[in-house]
C-alpha cells in the first residue's frame, strides 16, 4: 500500500520563503551591539598592538592604495582578492535574498508540488525548477540529521520513483503571509532562552509542534500523502543541559574560562620570551577531560552529553591556561622585572649579552625593528617566576613602536 492514503479536492497553495522580520527595538539592540562590537575590536587592537597604526588619516590610506594600484594593479588585485570576494559575495547575498522573496515558490495543488527557481532563466541550471505528483511518492518522511537540532534543519523527504527531494520545512510560509520569523514565548525564562537551539526536551517539543503545525506538512496529509515520523532517532536527543545542575555548572566554566583567556590575552602586556610549554598544556586539558568524563557521568548526565561537555571543558581549560600560567609565573615572583641589554642580530632576532637570559625572537614586528641598525643594543625588561620560565614585558616596547608609527603619518 503507498503512502497515498486519501485524496480531496484542494485550493492550491503557494508558499514562500521566510523572511526574517525584526522589530523597532530589535533593530535598536543589534545596532547597538554591532556598536559595541566594533569598539571592542578596535579597544583590543590598540590594547594588543598599541595602536602601531598611528592617528587614523583617510586621506593617507587612500593615497597609499592609489599609488599602489598605480605602480601594479595586477599585484594589488591580487593582495586585495579576499577582500574583493567578501564584498562581492555580499551583493551576491543581497542581491538573491531580494530575488528569492519575490520569485523562488512552492506550488502545491492536488496533483503534487512543484519548485519555481528564483534564478533568471540563464543561471537556473545552478538551481532547477522540479515538479514531483503526489501519486509519484512512494514514501514521505521527516527529520533532522542526528548531529543538528535546529528547527531550520526540519526537512520533508519525498521518495519518488525517479528522484528524491529535501524540502525544509519551516522555511516555507504562505505567500499571502508576512513570513516573520516566530519568537520564543516572553514567559520563557533566561534560561531557556540561553540553551534555545541546543536540542534541549523543550526545544525539541516546539520543533515538532511547529513542524506538525507547517502549511506544507499540514497540505501534504490533506492531499492524501501519508509522511512518517520517528521522533524518539532524529530531532535532538531530549536531555537539556540546563536539566542537569552539573551539566549547566559545566557549560557555564567553559565559558567562562573561554572569555577569561581571550580577554587576558588582550589586556596582558607581558609574553612568552621562551616557547611556551603546549605539551603541558594540552597534559593539563586531557586531565581535564578525563576529570569531566567521570564527573558528570556519575551525575547521570547522558554520555553523548557527557563525551561532548568534557572535551569542551577540556580544551577551554588547555587555551586558558597560555594566558593563565603567565600570571602565575609573574604573581610567584618575588624580584620583579629586571632589564637586560640585547644585541639586534636580525631584523627579528635579538641576542642577550648576558647569557643567562633567553634569545629574543619578534616575527611579526620586522616592520619595525628595520629602521634599527644589526648591532644595535636595545634593553628589555623580564622576570622569571615561580614556575621557572622567562618573560618580556612588550608595554616599553609597543609605546615606542606607536610612537614610531604615530610619527610616520
């Protein structure tokens, strides 16, 4: 017996993609944190780099890429190519998101559905229009790849004699429809709203809802097509980590201890001036892992879940511990910051006249260190602390270099 169970005489219906539709005070708030963003981004430029930049002058800049441009346009396509991809492929986006809200269709009537292409007739072999009939279907399912647990990952699989079609569910609204995208409930609580996406038993619930609840599905079944579903293999696996305290406790550590490594990166001016012990660290995260693994099986956390947080947790402890054994090292010294005298050997090698201090090596400030003569002698300041390496403090040396860059525009 195929899938077609019934059939009924049926207004066709056309859908269209979903657009996402936000409010006044919405646009407000991603404004304000694209602001935000930015600020920060330039903050932690000048906090790592001591803004070697300089003053910023427009009108420097654009002569500079002018006479770039004018001494070897093929170089400097070539240099700026990424950056030209960027912009195109963002005119590209802009330009079809227009096309699809206007052209790209679902038809559906009571014979089957058809596919209409958003793309103008030259380019439509890049995404073909398709018809399937309903008779056609030999059978009709619904999921989600086990390993997303997005509502947008809801697809309708149509097995049919000579072809199979994914469509995504909850990307198709009526066309006569505003096509907002649902929010989540204003009840929801801050927790809920945090963990939103992450397959949790609530989200998996709203998914299903909303996919049993879809026009397409809902048209589907009234013209006689019978879809299976299996809900216990494909959306999410019904653990939700704020379920668990331990869980929760254990997502909230990576993340802190993500945004405490990032951020100490930034703000700390002192550096490894010996390279630094990554074995250990990636020994200290393994621990961590291990130590995870027991700890939140033992606090019935699913071993998916417990697998998952664990390698997490291990490797935010792994990255957190390169800004983090620097500020141990300096708060167990007890002499403080010396300076030593350094020959500059090259234009990134620096050779200490007293040997018991380590070699000095800045890559990525040749730019710099040119305008000096080989031989000169420049100091800098390190410590070694109690975990027995040495370490540079850069703030005298990216003053200096601001300084330099300042004066050159």
């Amino acid at each position: 017996m195929g899938p077609i169970v019934a059939a009924a005489s049926l207004q066709p219906l056309v859908l269209k993609p979903r657009q996402a539709q936000v409010t006044r005070g919405q646009r407000w708030v991603l404004a304000t944190i694209s602001i935000l963003f930015l600020a920060l981004t330039l903050w932690l430029m000048n906090a790592v780099f001591s803004n070697p930049f300089g003053e910023l002058d427009l009108t420097a800049i654009a002569e500079r890429f002018s006479k770039r441009w004018r001494e070897a346009p093929v170089d400097f396509v070539i240099t700026h190519a990424e950056l030209l991809l960027v912009v195109v492929a963002m005119f590209v986006h802009l330009w079809y998101y227009r096309r699809s809200s206007k052209y790209e269709r679902l038809i559906l009537d009571e014979t089957g559905i058809r596919y209409q292409s958003a793309l103008p007739q030259a380019l439509r072999g890049l995404l073909p229009e398709w018809s399937v009939r309903w008779s056609q279907v030999r059978a009709a399912r619904i999921g989600v790849p086990r390993l997303g647990h997005h509502p947008n990952l809801a697809v309708l699989e149509l097995d049919a004699a000579a072809t199979k079609r994914k469509i995504f569910v909850l990307r198709w609204v009526p066309a006569d429809s505003t096509g907002a995208t649902a929010a989540l409930d204003e009840r929801t609580s801050w927790r809920d709203r945090f963990f939103a996406g992450t397959g949790s038993k609530r989200d998996v619930a709203r998914v299903w809802k909303e996919v049993e609840e879809s026009p397409l599905v809902r048209y589907a079944r009234q013209a006689g097509l019978a879809i299976a579903t299996d809900r216990s293999r494909e959306i999410g696996y019904g653990f939700s980590l704020e379920s668990n305290r331990h869980a929760f406790v254990g997502a909230v550590l990576v993340i802190a201890l993500l945004c405490y490594a990032v951020v100490d990166l930034a703000l700390n001016e002192e550096v490894y001036a010996v390279d630094p012990p990554l074995v250990l660290f990636a020994v200290g995260g393994a621990i961590v892992v291990l130590a995870g693994l027991l700890w939140f099986a033992s606090a019935g956390v699913p071993r998916a879940e417990t697998l998952g947080l664990s390698l997490l947790l291990g490797g935010a402890f792994g990255f957190a511990q390169y800004p983090g054994a620097l500020r141990v090292n300096a708060a167990t010294d007890s002499q403080g910051l010396h300076s030593y005298d350094y020959r500059l050997t090259n234009y990134v090698v620096f050779s200490p006249l007293d040997t018991k201090v380590p070699e000095l090596r800045f890559p990525n400030d040749a730019n710099y260190w040119r305008q000096f003569k080989l031989g000169t002698v420049h100091p800098f300041e390190l410590r070694m602390g109690g975990l027995g390496f040495y370490q540079v403090d850069m703030a005298p040396v990216h003053a200096k270099m601001h300084d330099y860059f300042a004066s050159k525009n």
